[in-house]
C-alpha cells in the first residue's frame, strides 16, 4: 500500500500543474527520457505543449518550451525568476557564493561589480582586443607547428580561450606546458562531465549517503578544491604586491572593494566570494566558448564548401599581411552568419540554467507555487521550427538576407536573455571571430588522410556540449607571407 499511497499522492500533485508525462515514484519522469538528456530533443512541445512539467524523483520541474514562451517568461516575469536553484550538491560546493549559483542581494552585488569592473579592465574595447588577437596569434602559431599533420584541437582552443580570462582576472597567462595549468583545465572538464552524470543524481538524491562513500563525486570535490586552491593562492599573491602596485586585474579591484566594504557587516564582499567569483568566470568563459570554437572547426571540415566561402571572403576584404581586426566583421556577411549558425545549431548548454520561483505567480496561464523549478529551454528557441526555416539543419542563411547581408534574429539567444544575460557574451562573441577567421586565413582545413567522415552528433553526458575528440589537418594557404610574419616554422 505504500508505494501506492505514493504514487497517487504524485497524480494529484501533478493535477494542479501543467500537463506532462506520467510520473513514477522515485524515477519521476526520467524514463520518458531514457534516464539522459540529449540537445535538441530533451523536452517535447509537441506532446505536451510549450509548458509543461517533468519529475525528478517527486520534484516537479516546469519547463518553458519555444522562443516566444521563453522570451515571455524571462523578460515578463524576470523578478520570480532570476533566483538560482539549490540542490545538494550546488550548496556542499557552491554554498550560494559567486554569481552563477547564487541568488538574491549576494548575485545582484557581484554581477554589478563585475560588469562594472570588466569594462574598466577593456572589456567591449580595444584593449582587451588586443589580448584576444595575440592568443590568435599563439593558436596560429601552434597549428603552424603541426606542418600538417593530424592533431586535435582540443587543448590548444581551451588553452587560447583560458588565457584570455586568465589575462583579465589575474594579470598574467600560462604557456601550455605549465603544470597547474594542464591540472585546472583537468579539473573543469571533469567538472563539466560530473554534472549529468549518474553519480551526481545519486547525490542530489541520496546526499546523506552519498557523501560518505567513495565514487566519481568525491573527485568533483577534489577537483573543485584543487580549483578553489589555486585562486586562494592567486589572492595571497596578490595581497603581497599590491602593496607597492596600482590595481591592474580584477582580483587587485576585487581587493579594494572588499577594503572599502570592511566596516559593513552585510557586504557579501570577502574573500570566500571572490574565490567563487574566479571559479564562475573561468568556468563560464573558457569551456562554452573553447566547445564553440572546436564545433566551428570541425563544421568548416565537415563542409569545406562552407569554409571556402569563408575563406574567400577573407580574401575579399584583406590583404595577405593584414592583420584581423572585430570591426572587419561588418564586412564579413557570410562569415558572421556562419559563426552565428554554429552557436544556434550547437547551442553548448543542454537547455539552460535553471531557475527558482522567488514568489507564487502565474505563467503562460498555470500557477506556479513559490520555490518551483523553471527551466526556460533556450536550446527549445535555437531549434523553434516556428523562428527557424530548417532548424535542424545547419544553414547560415538563417542568417543571412536575400541580398546576402548579414541579419540578426530575435530568436538568437544562446547567451540567454533578462537579467541572467551572460556577463561575457560580446568577449564570446569577439573570441570567436578572431580564433575562427584568423586560422581559417592562415590554414586550410582537412580531413587526416584515411578518415572518411567526423562525428557531428554531441558528446553525451556532459553540461557543455561538445564534439567527440577529433583529430584534424591544418594545411597552410599562404606559406610566404605567414613565414615572413614569423608564425610559420622555416
């Protein structure tokens, strides 16, 4: 009689949300899904329409389907949903510091510093340009060393990618070869991998038993602690010299603002926070945009029409010795849409970042109880058939006008929408057309001999969603003049 009991206290549970599969004691919904979550096909508004409630375990999650529906929630009811969800596992790591992961006065008060602070530090301007354009010049240079032959993309993307954070938070960056570095970019993927891992909804379900036993989540800890460390001894370091130098990264303005805030016993400014802050900044501005890039490039291989056009237009708009500048994408129609395409077909979020129901409301008709879960599916808005003529195809003329001028579209929003926009969506956006057009003017793009075809499906069971490994060849296009720029080896 129990687990019946339980099973029709969840059918009268679920009568007062919005409709959605049937859920079953312990498993919920999840075996509507297969027990995994796959881009593009994780909820369905086809059978269920665009709101509608799945169960993990006997918490209902609502979930917001299609680009108008999203758009509504996010920017209409921004104020109840703007607050972060807190599992188990988010509060024995997170502990509702940083940005990503907290909520309320702490998130207002460190996303404001840290927009403000980023601009000061160049963000949106030439000087952090600057940075992005010699990382170019570094990955040029590294695939140059290659001469050609097969090699994967992997570390030398995040490792352009990381740096440039890296730059900007701590005032220096890592050659390739640095230890710790090799350790951290460790870490973070195997934090990225943690999340939709079995042994992470073990935690989030059985967190007094689990945290006693040993398993995948134990190295998550010890990975995040290895991360929290490393900034720890950023901060000392710091702390010493800062005594004889003027604020020049954002742990030195970091610094000050907890100097200025000393005397208020509510100040969310200290030390703790400013180590979250870091681990936020890195793990949302390296693995999202380095797994973008090697999308980019494994496209521009899978269709080498595509990456000629590119090339091409390269061509058209720069000499051979002239260096790529931001501003040149306004001449690079086809370019732009190409990349744009690639951040709507690829979108590297499974769906989104979950929100939390701050107050009982009403959304798109269903009343939503306080402290409910929102998943607004930004990936259901990539993929809106609705906003997108063949959105499961990649096409940059979604792009692209009849004329072949480049056009943005409302329904682009990897970077999110409301108040959760992401804080380093225009760096993302200068990162990848550098990266992208300043290899594809140096290199051609090439299948290693023998291999016939890539992967172009996701990697499963990861939270940024990447391509399987893939070995690739990086033939050079204009040996003389990049030989007389010093980036080619003689």
């Amino acid at each position: 009689m129990g687990g019946q009991d339980k099973f029709w206290k969840l059918q009268r549970a679920s009568g007062y949300l919005s409709p959605g599969p049937l859920p079953l004691p312990i498993l919920g919904t999840l075996w509507c899904f297969g027990f995994g979550w796959h881009q593009g096909t994780l909820f369905s508004a086809k059978a269920y329409g665009k709101i509608f409630t799945v169960w993990v375990g006997h918490m209902p999650m609502i979930v917001v389907n299609g680009f108008h529906p999203v758009k509504h929630v996010l920017i209409n009811h921004y104020e109840e949903t703007s607050w972060r969800i807190t599992t188990p596992f988010l509060r024995d790591t997170m502990n509702g510091k940083g940005i990503l992961f907290s909520s309320g006065r702490c998130w207002k008060e460190q996303r404001l510093f840290v927009m403000s602070t980023l601009r000061l530090l160049g963000l949106g301007r030439k000087s952090i340009e600057h940075c992005v354009k010699e990382e170019a010049s570094h990955m040029v240079a590294f695939f140059a060393s290659k001469r050609g032959k097969p090699m994967d993309p992997f570390f030398s993307t995040f490792h352009a990618v990381a740096n440039v954070i890296s730059s900007m938070v701590f005032g220096h960056n890592f050659c390739t070869e640095d230890e710790t570095f090799c350790k951290l970019v460790e870490c973070i993927e195997y934090e990225a991998n943690f999340f939709l891992s079995t042994f992470h909804l073990l935690y989030e379900t059985f967190p007094w038993l689990m945290c006693h036993l040993p398993g995948p989540h134990q190295k998550a800890f010890s990975c995040l602690e290895f991360i929290h460390s490393f900034v720890r001894n950023e901060i000392r370091w710091h702390k010493e010299k800062k005594k004889t130098e003027d604020p020049r990264d954002f742990i030195d303005f970091y610094l000050d603002e907890i100097s200025i805030n000393k005397g208020d016993p509510e100040s969310t400014f200290d030390e703790v926070n400013l180590v979250h802050v870091v681990y936020d900044l890195f793990m949302a501005g390296t693995d999202t945009v380095a797994s973008t890039l090697r999308w980019a490039l494994l496209f521009m291989v899978v269709h080498p029409d595509v990456q000629e056009k590119v090339q091409m237009e390269i061509d058209a708009v720069l000499t051979p010795f002239q260096c790529i500048c931001y501003e040149d994408r306004k001449q690079m129609s086809y370019t732009n849409a190409v990349i744009h395409e690639i951040q709507r077909f690829k979108y590297v979020l499974v769906a989104g970042n979950y929100r939390l129901c701050s107050k009982d409301t009403t959304m798109l008709g269903f009343p939503i109880k306080k402290n409910t879960v929102i998943i607004p599916d930004i990936a259901s808005a990539l993929y809106d058939p609705e906003q997108w003529e063949t959105p499961h195809q990649f096409n940059p003329n979604h792009f692209l006008d009849k004329d072949g001028h480049f056009f943005s579209r409302d329904a682009f929003i990897p970077f999110s929408m409301g108040q959760r926009l992401c804080l380093g969506a225009s760096l993302a956006k200068m990162e990848l057309f550098l990266f992208l057009t300043n290899l594809l003017q140096a290199f051609t793009l090439q299948l290693p001999e023998g291999v016939k075809e890539l992967n172009t499906t996701p990697a499963k069971g990861r939270f940024v969603v990447q391509p399987y490994p893939y070995t690739i060849c990086a033939v050079p296009r204009k040996v003389t003049a990049w030989r007389e720029g010093g980036l080619l080896p003689k």
